[in-house]
C-alpha cells in the first residue's frame, strides 16, 4: 500500500449537507432511503434518551450523565454498520451506542446510576463494559480482536473513544499493536472538539486526528460526525476492510459536545455561547429530516411513530430508575476473583461485623436522653 494511501481527505466526507441536500461523492454512496429511515427512527430515539437521562442526574436518580446530546450520528451509525457476531467497545459517553446495539436503557444507565457492575450482560449483546477512564479501552479491543484472529473468527471490533483519549499512551500502544499484529479493529475517534475544557488545539498539532494513522501504518478518514448518512458509509467501507483482512483503521467523525461534559461541569467558563449555537444549525436529526422529508421517505405519520416509539423508551428507562434496588453489601467481594481470596474474606468480615454494629446501635434507639 502507497503511503498516500494511508492519508485522509483534506476535509472531511460529508453525504447530506447542513440543508438536507445530497453531496455527490465519488468514493462513497448514499445509503439506501430504508437504511436512512433506521438511522433517522436511532437519532430521535437517542436525542429523547440523551433528555431523559439529564432529568434523571437532576431528579437524584443518576449519579452523573455524560450527555452525547449532538453526536447522536456517530452513536447510531457506530451501532448500525457492525454485525451480529463483532464487538463494540464504548467510552461513558456512549449510551446511545450501547442502545442501539440492543441493551435496554436501563441496564445501560446502571454505571451511571453508581451501582457496582456494568449493568448489561456483555456476552449476549457484544458490547463491553463502558470504560471511564481515557483510552484504556483501546487496549483491550485490540487484545479482544487479536484473539479473535487467531481463533479465526469472524469478528470486528469497533472502538470508540474521543478526542481526549488521542493524548493518552494507551491510545499510542493500541494502534501500534493493532497495526504491527494487523488486527481486524477501527478506532473510531468522535472528534468534539473538547477534553473536558481543553480544546483540541491545546492536544495536537497534526492537520487532524485522522492523520495520525499513517504514523502507525494504517488507512486513517476523516467524516463529518453530524451527518448519519456519511458515517454510516465511512465506517461501513472500515469494517468491511477489516473483516476482509485489511487490517485496522482509524477514522475520526468532526463533531461537536453541544452540553457540558458532564453535569457536574460549568462548560461556560471555558467556551462561549455564540460558539455553541453555531453547531445548532449542524443538527444531525435535522440534517437527515430535511433530507428525507425532501425526498418523501419520511412522513408525518412517521414521525410520530418514532417519536411514540423513543418516549416509551424513555419512560421505560424512567420507571426502571425510579425503583430503588436492593442491595447486598456482600457483592463487593463476591464476584471479584472466582474465588474469594483471604484477604477479600477479611475484608468482608471486617465490613460485616460494622454493618452488625451499626443496625445494633439503630435497634438499641436513643441514649443519654437524647431523642429522635
């Protein structure tokens, strides 16, 4: 492969523009209007999702939310391009992938609500455990994919992270290693301009994320992040490639974190407003409305359907969350190691004999003449 096969587009790919209107590109095609319709009927799902769980983080029944309010394309098209059998490797910010992919919203909020597991059952639904902290989960894809290589299986995997992530080491040892051992993985890096209140020039100084590919020996693309239409296309071309043993790749969505980081950030002290509505009028749902309205692939009655549809998701969600769980002290320790060390025993007896102490003294009542 020529070196210059290896380098993005000097801008971004883009299918559907700002308007609805189709761009004509000669690399990559339109998908179908039934394909378009699926991605449309995934946006307003996650847009309605990505609402409820903000007033569920205010309403005290989740801990924290990290809103992907505004990349809903790239989460939906992450979820729609992969098959049955490959694997996905979110980030926190990546709710509506894992949706997408199939877990219920509920099981997908349980790590944010602060519960001790990942919620979901990665097995039956190919998604791994949302990942917190930066990059590591780069790692472990390209651990999960090369192993799927040598067993010689058909498997893709899809790892997802953001622009923050592409300044970490972990970031460098996956994309090495995927490259060196030319494992079947993309690295799909959602480009929002913000690692928490750094922006992305203050992380590199390459001409973009995509171009940091040919460093490591692999294809890298760039795709404009708020149109469905062109990462649907990008990423399929990606991990069509990889199943067909081309090896990895990396391609990075333009994009934009249109609310905080998470709601315990103040993102007005590092951005400012006219900067964020600038983005509004870049809307995914909007874009791909306009277009499909235009076309006549989407009506009223449709419309509705889908909205219908995304708001009994969300009170589905809702209800779940408002329901307090029963919890067993005892499942800190017991699902650790397969088992129980002795030190994981001390520590459970140690934990016991407190919990044993502290329901003595509420049984006991008051003392000293004091009084509830």
């Amino acid at each position: 492969m020529l070196h210059t096969d290896l380098l993005p587009r000097d801008t971004a790919v883009r299918l559907i523009d700002e308007n609805g209107e189709s761009v004509s590109d000669e690399r990559y095609a339109l998908p179908d209007p039934g394909v378009l319709l699926t991605a449309y009927r995934g946006l307003i799902e996650g847009r309605r999702l990505n609402d409820q769980a903000s007033a569920l983080v205010r309403q005290g029944r989740l801990a924290v939310y990290p809103s992907s309010h505004g990349q809903e394309a790239c989460q939906v098209g992450a979820a729609m391009v992969l098959s049955a059998q490959d694997w996905l490797f979110p980030t926190y910010r990546d709710s509506v992938a894992l949706i997408a992919r199939g877990v219920a919203p509920a099981e997908a909020m349980v790590l944010l609500k602060g519960d001790w597991h990942s919620g979901y059952d990665v097995r039956a639904h190919h998604v791994a455990p949302q990942a917190t902290p930066l990059a590591t989960q780069l790692l472990h894809a390209v651990g999960f994919a090369h192993a799927a290589k040598h067993r010689g299986e058909d498997t893709v995997v899809l790892a997802l992270c953001g622009d923050g992530a592409t300044s970490e080491g972990d970031f460098h040892e996956a994309m090495n290693f995927a490259a060196v051992f030319h494992v079947p993985v993309v690295f799909f890096v959602q480009n929002n301009e913000f690692a928490i209140s750094v922006p992305l020039s203050r992380q590199t100084a390459a001409p973009s994320l995509a171009h940091k590919a040919i460093g490591y020996g692999m294809p890298g693309q760039r795709v404009d992040g708020n149109d469905v239409a062109a990462v649907l296309a990008v990423l399929g071309e990606a991990v069509d490639r990889a199943r067909a043993g081309g090896g990895p790749s990396l391609v990075e969505a333009h994009t934009y974190r249109m609310q905080a980081h998470t709601n315990a950030d103040d993102d007005t002290r590092y951005r400012e407003r006219d900067e964020v509505q600038a983005w509004v009028a870049r809307d995914p749902l909007r874009r791909l409305r306009a277009h499909l309205t235009a076309t006549g692939a989407l009506d009223e009655e449709t419309e509705e359907r889908f909205a219908r549809g995304a708001d009994e998701i969300a009170d589905e969600m809702r209800t779940a969350l408002n329901t307090d769980a029963d919890l067993d002290p005892e499942d800190l320790f017991r699902f650790v190691t397969s088992s129980r060390s002795p030190q994981l025993e001390e520590q459970w007896r140690l934990l016991r004999g407190e919990i044993e102490r502290s329901q003595l003294a509420d049984a006991s009542g008051p003392s000293n003449g004091e009084s509830r």
